[in-house]
C-alpha cells in the first residue's frame, strides 16, 4: 500500500472508509488498481486539502459535497471499500477481498485507527 494510501486513514471524513475496511469490506488489489485508473481520468477528480491535512488528497469532487455526479470522498479510501460505488457508475461495487491482502489492508486501517486514537486521548 502506497504512502497517499495510508495518509488517507489520517485524514479527517475517512473514518467510516477506515470502518469499513476494518469489518472486512475491503476491495481486492485489482479492483482498486482499476478505480484508481479510472478516478485519476475522471474529469470529477479534485485535488484539496482535508481539514487538518498537512497534503492535498484526491476527492471526487468537491470534498465532503455530494452532487448528482460526485460524491465528495476522498478517494484514496472509497476505492479501497468493496461496496462503494462510483456515483457515475463507471465503477462498481465489488466482491470482498479474502486472504493475505484482505488482512494487510485490514491490519493497516487498525494501525492507523489506533494511531487517531491515541492521538486524540493524548491531547485530553
Ligand atoms: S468515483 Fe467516479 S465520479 Fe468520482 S472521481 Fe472516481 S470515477 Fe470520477
């Protein structure tokens, strides 16, 4: 998984992406090779900055706003979630990855929950 594929579980509105991946909807390295390809050649992709990033991201659209033609994700998460689709159906939902790479990108998304997590706890 690249760097931009793990800075995306940092980012402020991917949690639920993270969630996702965590309960084992998590896309297959093909899958997500091929919406990667199809998302980096849509005329939809944006590049932004998240609240809080320090690095501007690839969102589908404008970030955290749904249209009828963009859903507003980040794109680096929704791509590797099964059941997320493309809002302009150029792709699809896809069955759930098993094995070593379902468990990589699970045990990734963990790591970088926990990280948040203790992130959080320890400005308290
Ligand atoms: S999810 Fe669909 S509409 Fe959004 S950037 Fe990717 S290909 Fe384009």
């Amino acid at each position: 998984m690249s760097a931009s594929n793990v800075a995306w579980v940092g980012a402020r509105g991917a949690r639920t992406f993270a969630l996702a991946v965590i309960q084992g909807d998590v896309a297959g390295a093909r899958a997500i090779a091929a919406r990667r390809s199809a998302c980096l050649n849509c005329d939809a992709r944006t590049r932004a900055r998240a609240p809080g990033a320090s690095e501007p991201s690839d969102w589908c659209g404008d970030p955290f706003v749904e249209t009828e033609t963009s859903c507003g994700c980040l794109l680096a998460g929704k791509i590797a979630v099964a059941s997320e689709e493309c809002p302009r159906r150029i792709w699809l939902a896809v069955r759930r990855a098993r094995g070593r790479w379902a468990r990589r990108v699970t045990l990734l998304a963990e790591q970088m929950m926990n990280t948040q997590l203790k992130e959080a706890t320890d400005g308290d």
